[in-house]
C-alpha cells in the first residue's frame, strides 16, 4: 500500500461520513492525484430531477481534498469553484479525476474533471490549498 493510498483510504475516507454517504469509492490516489467513482440516487435530485450541484461539488471536493492530501502534509481548502456543463441523472457513475498542478511549500492547486459513463464531461472544479506544516500520522514527505 503506498503513502497516499493509506492517507486517503484509512486516515481521510474511513472518518469521512458524508464521502461515504455519497457512495464514494477510491479507484486511485498517488501523490497530487486521486480518481473517485460513484452513482447518483433519487435522494440527491433536486426539483428539475437532475442532480443537485451541491453532489457533483462535493464529490470534486472529496476528490480534491484526496489528491492535495496525498504527499503527507494536511492540506486545507481555501478557494474552490466549480462549473456544472451538463446534467446529472439517477444511476449516472461519475469519475473525478483529480490532478496537482502546482505544488509550493503553502499552496498547491489543483483541476478535478467529473466525467459520467459515457465519458461526457459533467463538470470541472478547481481548487487552492494551504499545506500546513502538520503531517498526517503514519506519513513523512
């Protein structure tokens, strides 16, 4: 099991009670990068009986906080925004790729892509982080 899986997966998800509520499975974290998937229940519609955005935001937010998370420091979101560029329906499978693509001392920021299974594009999300000087437990960079 390599560090960043063990971050996520038994020091992040484990203690995660709404990543879990949504469903979320962990396909992949590596350093600054994580792949989630999961699938969209009539409980998370809104009334247009499309998604509510506030699920696709989540799960990019859940994806974003495995990925920033991943090199052994706590990492903390500062500045997130997200687009939403088509529907989301019931039984949808969603993918977020989450990818680093700076990386300092203090801040990283990174784009998370959430694709459905027909590999349409469904929203892009980006998001900063302040890197803490804390480690997580088990973990050294």
């Amino acid at each position: 099991m390599n560090k960043a899986w063990h971050i996520a997966k038994e020091l992040m998800y484990d203690k995660d009670a709404f990543s879990q509520w949504l469903g979320i499975e962990i396909l992949k974290v590596e350093a600054g990068e994580a792949v989630l998937q999961m699938t969209v229940r009539t409980e998370m519609t809104n009334g247009f009986n499309i998604a509510h955005g506030g699920i696709t935001y989540s799960f990019a937010d859940s994806a974003f906080a495995f990925a920033s998370n991943s090199q052994g420091r706590k990492a903390v979101s500062v500045e997130t925004s997200i687009s939403h560029i088509a529907p989301v329906q019931v039984g949808d499978v969603l993918t977020a790729t989450a990818k680093e693509e700076h990386l300092s001392n203090k801040i990283g920021v990174y784009h998370i892509h959430i694709i459905n299974q027909d590999d349409k594009k469904v929203a892009l999300f980006k998001g900063t982080v302040y890197r803490t000087s804390k480690e997580w437990e088990g973990s050294s960079e």
